[in-house]
C-alpha cells in the first residue's frame, strides 16, 4: 500500500472498516502462532544444570516470565540460589518512565537487592559480580536500535567477560524480527540508543544479537563473553509473535510495537507521539500541526509518562493505530512519510528537530535529507549499500529460519 501524502489525512481514513476485519483475523492468526512458541525460560531442564549449585544474578523484568511466573520466582521455587536482579530501563517491574533513573533498591516480593542499569551506572562493577557464577539475561526485545535492552545486554557481556562470569540468554521472539531496514549506525552517531553498526531494526533475537556482539569483537578490547544460550521452540523470522506482556510500559499492544521503529524518531523532534495518552507510539501529533484530522491531550500517567510533552494541550495529529494493527505486518518496511509530512506541516522548521535525532537517527544524513526535502524512496536509496553488507553479517548468527 503507498500513501500519498498531498491527500494524507484521507488516507489515514481509508478502509476503517476493512481493517477492523483484518484486525480480527489477525488477532486468530497470532494467538495460533503463539500457541506453538515455546520460549527458553520454559525449557528449564536445558538451562538448570548450569544453574544448580551457582551463585546466580538475573538479569530481568516484568516479561521475564515462565507461563503467568516470573522467572526470579521459579528459579528460586527449584532451589536456584539467586543473589541479586539487574534491571534495565523502566525498572524490575516496568513500572518506571522511559529515562527515568531508577535508583537501586530491595524487591518487596524477595528481599532480593535490585541494582538498575540505567542512568550513569549502565555497566556492572566489578563489586556487583562479586561472588558471581553466572548471569541470566532474560528480556523481551523488540527488535529496534535504539530500544536500550540490547545496550544493557552489551555491557552485561562486557562486564561477565572481564570479571570471569559467564553469561546466559534465554531467548525469546522478536515481534519485528520478519524485516530488516533503516539507516545502519554511523561511528559518530553511537550512544545508548545506538551502540553498534546494525539498521534501525536489525530483525535478530537476542541471542543472535548477542552472538554477533561477541564475535564481532563489539565489547571493548574485544573481549569474548563466556557466552551460552536457549533457543525458542517453534520461531522462524516469518512469524507474527504477539507478545504476551508489553515490554515496556508506553508499548501497550502489538500496534504500538509494529510502529515504534518508525515513530520514535519524533523523540527527536517537538512532535509529541502520544506519550501521555493511551495510544503511545500509535498516534502523533503538535498543538501546532497543519492539516490533521485527529486530536489528543497528554495527561500524566504513572509509570508510563509522568510529565509528557504539551501535557494539557490539545495535539493536532493523527492516528495511526490501524496501521500499526495491519500495514506494517503486511509490508514491512521503516516508514518515514509520517516524518517527512510532519515536517512539512509545521510553521516552526528551525526547532522541529532536536539534538537526540541524529542519535536515533544513526546518521546525519537523514536529518538533512528531510530538510532538503527529499522523498522516502530518494532517502531509502542511501542506505542500500550498507544495509546489504548488515545483512550478509546478520547471517552468520542467525539461529532459526529466516524470512527470505
């Protein structure tokens, strides 16, 4: 399907009623599919012989789950002494605003010491491994760039590496590992939100991933991370995977995950993408935005978005969620009309965009690309040659079938 974006607010109502059937279809397909799916927390008899005995830390939050169990739950119903919890963004819990410093603290439901990745203390210390055997990485990934559970996953690895512990994945689907696309990170561009040469949306799980930080000498010196993993049952890259539990909190469903890779550049702008309301990452929007045909309020919500922008003000924009739910599953692709028409739509284009762009951007060249007014297929064109080449290196790690 292409939109074309001189009529785009029509667009954006074409078909209501088709897709709210092939939402319906869709939600059968996927609960199908994940019926089959059995991820690695629930294989423990091919990961408790390398627990049993160890002093163990998890790495974890709130989709680190067995069935309905947490992970830290069980391993500790079997016997598994666990010492301490790791917890990335949005906290043990996932109940912590997206940048929010989560300080480290003791869980209620274990008594076990929680110590946050996030903030200026995103590697562990050597004193955090003290007297630890082994590190259980288990998080729900969504399969982006700049989604900060891979960067946490990076410095675990460098961490285990130097201080001799070893490293454990328990894998799980990516719900956009059928599609590889985006602009592939630039030297000068690495941060937290971009730690390695990969696209935009890398289509890996991660223990693919980590198998390619590992091997492709990413962790500093090019240490090696004493590295093992679980593999899902049942997963190929082709496979819709609806994830059972949000991974964080201002991605609440399936809609926001399938735009979240093309929606979060507008962190990098002044256009609000719905934090503050119900639909994050499914609507977008300014109180200044030319012809839209949708409106929101951000309000403060705990735990998801606490002070979001233009908070009490009225956002005129648009909502994607029908989209979300069906054209990106369908054809899947990094979508920049969203962006480009944004741009073009606001009075104010000197401060449209902000200094966390080029960051989630990876790149410079895409920031200038949309000020000189290039078009998405023009701008898709710049990325081929290294794209192709991320993709001859994504083969070597793979570990299930792949989408092509």
């Amino acid at each position: 399907m292409i939109i074309i974006f001189k009529s785009y607010s029509k667009a954006c109502k074409y078909k209501q009623l088709f897709f709210l059937g092939l939402v319906t279809l869709n939600v059968l397909f996927l609960n199908s599919l994940n019926a089959q799916i059995k991820v690695g927390a629930e294989k423990t008899s091919a990961y408790l012989p390398q627990l049993k005995g160890k002093n163990v830390a998890v790495l974890g939050n709130q989709s680190s789950l067995i069935q309905q169990t947490h992970l830290v739950d069980s391993l500790l119903s079997l016997g598994i002494h666990i010492k301490k919890v790791f917890c990335p963004e949005h906290g043990f819990r996932g109940n912590a605003d997206a940048g929010e410093h989560v300080k480290n603290y003791t869980d209620k439901k274990t008594g076990l010491p929680v110590i946050s990745l996030y903030g200026k203390h995103k590697k562990p210390l050597p004193d955090d491994l003290k007297g630890i055997d082994i590190v259980v990485f288990d998080l729900q990934d969504v399969g982006v760039r700049f989604y900060t559970y891979i960067s946490s996953m990076h410095y675990m690895m460098e961490a285990c590496a130097e201080n001799k512990v070893k490293f454990l994945v328990l894998d799980r689907p990516n719900p956009n590992g059928f599609y590889v696309d985006g602009p592939v990170l630039e030297d000068n561009c690495k941060s937290f939100v971009g730690m390695h040469k990969v696209p935009v949306v890398h289509g890996m799980t991660v223990a693919e991933y980590a198998q390619m930080i590992n091997n492709e000498g990413w962790l500093a010196n090019a240490v090696k991370c004493d590295l093992s993993y679980v593999t899902v049952d049942n997963y190929t890259h082709s496979y819709l995977y609806s994830l059972p539990i949000k991974p964080s909190p201002n991605l609440p469903n399936m809609a926001s995950v399938y735009l979240y890779p093309s929606l979060c550049f507008f962190e990098g702008t002044i256009i609000s993408m719905g934090r503050g309301t119900d639909k994050p990452f499914q609507v977008y929007g300014h109180p200044a935005l030319k012809n839209a045909n949708f409106e929101f309020m951000p309000r403060s919500i705990t735990g998801a978005s606490k002070n979001p922008p233009f908070k009490g003000e009225k956002c005129h924009g648009f909502d994607l969620t029908s989209y979300g739910e069906n054209l990106v599953a369908k054809t899947p692709k990094l979508y920049l009309e969203w962006l480009i028409f944004a741009y073009q739509n606001m009075p104010d284009k000197n401060n449209f965009f902000n200094n966390f762009f080029e960051k989630l951007a990876g790149t410079t060249l895409l920031k200038q690309q949309i000020i000189e007014g290039k078009n998405d297929m023009d701008i898709r064109k710049t990325w081929q040659k290294d794209l192709e080449a991320f993709k001859n290196t994504r083969k070597k790690y793979l570990l299930y079938t792949d989408f092509e």
